[in-house]
C-alpha cells in the first residue's frame, strides 16, 4: 500500500444530510478502491487526537465538536498517487471556493463542514490509516 493510499473520512453533517452514497460514488467512479471502511462516531478524546496537530489553532476546540457531534465514515482508499488525486476530487476547503463537481462543493456546507477530511500527505495518510484501522481490517 503505502504511498499509494489516501485516508478519509465523510464528516457528520455530510453523513446527516445524507451524502454518503453520492460521496462514495464519486470515490468508486475515480478509480479508487476502499481497502477499509467503516462509520463510526468518534469521542471528544478521539477527535482531539486525531486532530491534534491543529491543537494551538482557534478552530481545534470547534472542530473537536463538530467531529465527535455525529456518525462519520472513515476510510483507506487506494490508488497511484492517491493523497494527490483525492485532494482533487475533494476540492478547497472552502467549499464556496472549491472547482465544481468536487465532493466539497456538492456536498459541503460551509468551511468547517466541508463534508470530508482527506489526508494531505503520503505520511499522514498512513498515521490516519493506522489510528482507525487494524492491519486485519484491511482488504
């Protein structure tokens, strides 16, 4: 797998707003293919984990709410150059901002809720793989 896996997760108001099948379409129709996948809800200490890099930043305390808030589904896709080609179909973060027929502009709500997470680096793809999914998980 390594460089040639993304990590993602559909956020809560996606999840709510009943996106996941179009979200997962569009990931089947670019090619990828989910090695993992599970929903989940992720507990305040889980979201403060996981995004933990972002702890000094004054959204984290925002984002840890959001994230523990509702069901997510979380993720390992596969495909060559897999971290570079979900950042294109997901988009900007802002979905407002993002190219049309991006996962964030059909489906987000605004830039806190832009409907997924994607990883942005071949390193944090593995790290977010490993910190939701088991080696035995992983088809």
């Amino acid at each position: 797998m390594g460089a040639n896996i993304t990590f993602t997760m559909i956020k809560p108001t996606a999840f709510k707003k009943n996106c996941v099948g179009k979200i997962l379409y569009k990931i089947s129709e670019a090619g990828f293919r989910v090695v993992a996948m599970k929903v989940t809800k992720l507990t305040k200490a889980q979201a403060m984990k996981f995004y933990e890099i972002h702890a000094a930043r004054p959204f984290y305390g925002e984002l840890v709410e959001f994230m523990s808030s509702g069901p997510i589904v979380a993720a390992i896709l596969e495909k060559e150059n897999a971290v570079e080609a979900y950042r294109t179909l997901i988009g900007a973060t802002n979905p407002a901002e993002a190219a049309e027929g991006t996962i964030r502009k059909e489906c987000g709500t605004n830039i806190g809720e832009n409907a997924v997470h994607g990883s942005d680096s071949d390193e944090n793809a593995i790290l977010e793989a490993n910190f939701f999914f088991a080696q035995t998980e992983r088809f």
